[in-house]
C-alpha cells in the first residue's frame, strides 16, 4: 500500500537521476489492482457480509508491494551500478510518514468527542502506529483483532507496520544475495531465498495454528504474515530485469500469461466473494485463504509486466487487462488507495461510537466513504504529494511562506497538539464491557452452585395433567455461556438462587457439548440447560442435534439468541438456527429471544452495543426465566 505506481513512472520519480541512464518502464495496471484491493477492505469494513473475505484486498497489497520494493531495487542497479538505500528508505518515510501522521491526529483529537471505549488503549496504540511497529505492540498486549465488540481506533495500521518492517529488512538480504555483480544466477540465488522465505512464513503460521496459537499473533505477526510480501518480491526476481522497456517475449508465452493473469483476478474476485471469517477449520483455513489470495495476486500481476502488457496503446490479447485496469476511475482510485485504507477505518469506528445503532448500514458505509475520500484527497494533495517530491523541509517552507499560511498552519498546529493530547489524557482503564464483565467475573467467583446428583434421570413434567408444576429452582439449571451471560451472572444468580454457570470471554458454539459435560460431571445433570453461545460465531443445527442427543429426553434445553451490531454479520443466522431448532423440537426445547428483548432497548447496552448494563442484565436475566418457566409445563 505504500508504493505508488507514479514511483515507477520516470516522469514523477522523487529521485533525480541524470537523463543518460537507461529508460525505466512503466507496470500498467498496478493503480488498478490497488483500486480493487482497496474496494474489497472498504466492502468487507463497511458493510459486513456484502463481501465476506474482502480482508484479502490487504494481502493483495502486500504482494504488490513486495513486486514493486524488489523491482525498483533491482532496477536502480541495472540503472546506475548500486543501490543507494538511504535514499530509498528516505522515499518510503516520505511516501508514508505524512498520511500517516495526519490520519493519526484527526481521527485521534476527533474521537476525544465521544470520548469513553473509542479511547481504550490509544496511547499504546498511537506509540505503535508511529514507531511501526504496531502489529508487535498489540501481539504483546494481548489485544485481539478479531474482536469485533471493541474495535481499535487505529486496528488497521498493523498491515503498515509489516510493510515497513520488511522494508527495512528485506532490502539488506536482497543487496547481500546479489552482491556486486548484477548476473542472472545471483538474481535466481535471491529468488530462491524468497521462496524459502516464502514457504518457511507460510510453514510458521500453520504450525503454530496446529498447537492452538492466538489468532490474531498468526494474523498480526510479520513473521507469520509475510508470505504476500515475499511472494511478490520472488515474482519481481523471477523476472529479473521487470521494469526494463527493451524485454519482450513471444506471442505464444505473451497470451498464455495474459489468461494465467486473467485468471488471477477471477481467482482473487471469487476468494474475496466466497471465503469467510466464519469457515470450518479455525486459523489454519485462514492461513490456506490468505495464501491462496497471495497467490492469485501473484498471477494477476505476472501478466502486467512491460513485455506482457505493451504500451499503452497497443491491441495485443496481453494488454486488454491492463487497459481495464487502466481506466480512468481506477486510476484515480489507486492513487488514493494508501490514503483510503488509512482513513475509513478510524472514522468507521468514531462513527460506530457516535451514529444512533438503529442508522441504516448502509447509509452509515456511504458517510464513511464520502467523509474518507475527503480526507485522503486533501492529504495526496496537500501532505503526501508535495512531500513526496519537495520534502519536509521544503514543504514546510512552502506552507508557511507568508505571514497569513504562518498563522493559519501554527493556529492548526496547537489545536491539534491540544486535541491529540487531551485525546491521550482521557483513555479510560477499562471499557464499559469490561466493567460489566469483571462484576459478572467477580460474582461468580463468590458464589457456590449448589452440587446435584440424582440417582435416576431427572424429568421435568408434572405427575399430574391437573397439578401445577413445582416452580422452578435455580439447583435445577446448568448455564453455558459466552462474556454476555458472564456480564449478566448477578442478574442470574439473583433471579435463580443456586444456579451453576460456566460463562467465558469469546466462547462460541463449537464448545458447548464439551463444556456442559464437565459441568455435568461437577455438578450432577441438571433437568434444565441453557445454553447462550451465539454471539460469537455461527450456530450450526448438527452441533444443537448432538446437545440434545447427549441431554436425553429426560431434560430440556433453552437457547438464548444473540445481539450485537451489524458488523457481526454470523447473529442473524445464528439465531435463525435456534429458532428454527426449537419450532422443530417444541416439547423439549425453547428460545430465550434477547435479541428481540433487547433491540427494544438499546440503551441497556455498554457500548460495544454488545454486552448489558446493570439494568440491561435484568431483561437478560428475565428472558431465560420466562424460556424457562415455558418449558416447566
């Protein structure tokens, strides 16, 4: 994302470099992949599951960015005899650093407005985002990315951080692999090692998914995440000279690339359409999707270089993808695209924070886009572009040339320094969810469930068809659930004295079976279960089948729906499941809607819009007694 095909294009390069060099060619098409990677993060932030493996669109960028770094290094030695890195890493600080900051202090001081959740942890994650290096600071602080009731303010400066980290990094290995000479063998040499490296990042994150690792450490870490960057850079070396307008190729190897590329693109397309964060398979089928979206990136692009694609006017079968990607809107796009992917996210979460929950999404998506394209248009314009060409000290000469600029720019300059500050001074300790969390936490640890055995399986119906049922005790239910049911335990408690609940953070369907058992052993089968697991991934009827085949017909089973905002895209058919279980098995099962009970009454909610509030944990609470008490008959 940090590389813009304007710094492949002699005519604007920030370096200047004497006319009798050899020419440079120009990459046609790579603005348009940009285009289109930075359309499907858009998508699959902005409107949740309209494109559900849209996240592909940052590995996407990743491999571009790699084929780009390697090109332009090897390139300036066929060019000039060396490599100068200081001043390519001088570049990549300019082309980055300016957006960067900017997006950080507007989107910082705008959120100390709202104030509250939005500020959770942002002086780590302000440190982070400028030192690059956010990705590790948020790996070692625990947080989680896939967390979707707290959304980070600056959550997806992290893909920054790992581009720069191989910036720094993988330029020294690459001149150490070629060394001084620039001969084919050493170019294979260094192609084989990105490979490897290729391979052994690959390796890395599907083994440590086998042994249970964190997630986002897979998702986050440069070392685990770097097989798109290096994927791309073994592209570049492949191809040995890529930027170099002299190459050409045959007609035959000319439309076979052009269809491979083709290919690429319908690949990456249906990859973005088709995969999920929900599928079968955990981290592992994650790693297998990234992988599979680096790899069509990689055919995409291989099919763009000068000696596929042409020049701009030719009619070959090679250069008809090129000139899609070359269009004019894509091209505008493209250019913006660093800029884009910096500012929707931070104004998407202040937005989250800030517009009533009942908006309509995809009204709320459109603000977001509007307000971003502002934003990124005045920082190409005004920071990004003229840094890149003039740099810092020129630039801030220029905007503070006459006295009036001198005013406006320093008046600018404090109210920002006072907003990010106060922004800073005001991150709470802990979230509203978290508050609430920790006194469910609190209440569970001080109570003592009473512990029941029966000698015969317990049943729940009545001796009588006349007699009314003996009310219910809460001795007589077990509860597995996720924080909403932790959050509401005192609730619980209260309203069914002696009730045993197992209730953990981020816990989803795929365990209840295992972790009822164990209830079960420890406190005897219960007539009555509830089971509250659907906040937090989907809910499939195979998995509510064997709950109901291990509970037996002796006891029943109540099943709480979930609630949370609309980017947890999985609620709506969870719930539908429940409930078309329950409608099926209506002697033995029943649904506890707080779905319904709570959309009512939002306000109940913290403000992840996700777990209850003191008052909000009474309806919680009184849902699964009414489900209850409906099945006590």
């Amino acid at each position: 994302m940090s590389i813009s095909a304007q710094s492949v294009n002699p005519s604007v390069s920030t370096s200047s470099t004497p006319r009798s060099l050899p020419p440079r060619a120009r990459v046609r098409g790579l603005d348009g992949v940009r285009a289109l990677a930075v359309f499907m993060v858009l998508a699959y932030h902005l409107l949740p599951g309209a494109l559900p493996g849209g996240k592909v669109g940052v590995d996407a960028f990743f491999v571009i960015s790699g084929f780009l770094i390697t090109s332009l290094l090897v390139d300036e030695r066929r060019r000039t005899g060396s490599t100068n890195l200081r001043r390519f890493w001088v570049r990549r600080l300019r082309r980055i650093v300016p957006a960067l900051l900017s997006t950080i202090v507007v989107t910082v001081s705008l959120a100390a407005w709202p104030g509250g959740d939005v500020l959770l942890g942002i002086r780590r994650q302000v440190l982070g985002a400028i030192g690059l290096v956010y990705n590790w600071v948020e790996i070692f602080a625990g947080s989680s990315y896939f967390d979707q009731a707290q959304p980070s303010l600056l959550t997806n400066v992290w893909s920054l951080a790992v581009e720069e980290q191989f910036y720094l990094v993988w330029p020294l290995l690459l001149l150490l692999l070629l060394g001084r000479a620039d001969s084919r063998w050493r170019r294979y040499l260094a192609c084989g090692a990105a490979v490897v490296l290729t391979a052994a990042s690959v390796w890395l994150s599907l083994t440590l998914a086998a042994r249970g690792a964190d997630p986002s450490r897979l998702y986050l870490g440069t070392d685990t995440h770097a097989y798109g960057l290096m994927a791309g850079s073994a592209l570049a070396l492949l191809h040995g000279h890529v930027l170099d307008p002299t190459r050409v190729t045959t007609p035959l190897l000319e439309r076979t690339r052009a269809v491979v590329s083709w290919a690429g693109l319908v690949g990456l397309v249906l990859i973005a359409a088709l995969t999920s964060d929900q599928m079968p398979g955990g981290t592992r089928t994650t790693t297998w999707v990234l992988v599979g979206a680096s790899a069509c990136t990689v055919a995409l692009l291989q099919g763009l270089t000068p000696e596929v694609a042409g020049p701009a006017l030719a009619l070959s079968p090679g250069s008809w993808l090129p000139a899609l990607l070359e269009t004019a809107p894509l091209r505008w796009l493209g250019t913006r695209s660093y800029g884009l992917y910096l500012w929707h996210w931070p104004l998407w979460v202040l937005a989250f924070y800030v517009v009533p929950p009942t908006a309509p999404q995809a009204l709320v998506a459109l603000g977001v886009t509007v307000v971003s394209v502002f934003f990124a248009e005045l920082s190409f314009r005004y920071f990004e572009t003229p840094i890149r060409r003039m740099g810092v000290r020129a630039w801030v000469r220029s905007v503070t040339r006459t006295r009036l600029r001198l005013s406006l720019s320093g008046g600018l300059g404090v109210a920002s320094v006072l907003l990010l500050g106060a922004a800073l001074a005001l991150q709470p300790a802990q979230s509203t969810a978290e508050a609430a969390i920790q006194r469910g936490a609190q209440a569970l640890a001080s109570a003592t469930p009473t512990a029941s055995r029966p000698t015969e399986t317990p049943t729940p119906e009545p001796t009588s068809t006349t007699a009314a049922p003996e009310p219910l005790t809460g001795d007589q239910v077990s509860l597995v659930g996720d924080s909403v049911s932790l959050a509401s335990a005192p609730a619980l408690e209260a309203s069914l004295p002696g009730i045993a609940i197992d209730a953990q953070v981020s816990r989803s369907f795929y365990a209840g079976l295992e972790t009822l058992q164990a209830m079960d052993a420890e406190y005897g089968p219960r007539p009555y279960v509830v089971v509250a697991l659907a906040t937090n991934g989907e809910v499939l009827g195979d998995q509510i089948q064997a709950l109901l085949d291990y509970l037996g017909p002796g006891r029943k089973l109540v099943l709480v729906t979930g609630f949370g905002p609309a980017r947890t895209t999985w609620i709506p058919g969870a719930n539908q499941t429940i409930r078309d279980f329950a409608a099926a098995h209506p002697d033995q099962v029943d649904v506890a809607g707080w779905d319904r009970a709570i959309a009512e009454r939002m306000e109940l909610l913290a403000q992840d819009q996700v777990h209850p509030t003191a008052e909000g944990c009474d309806v919680y609470a009184q849902v699964v007694v009414d489900a209850l008490n409906a099945l006590n008959v």
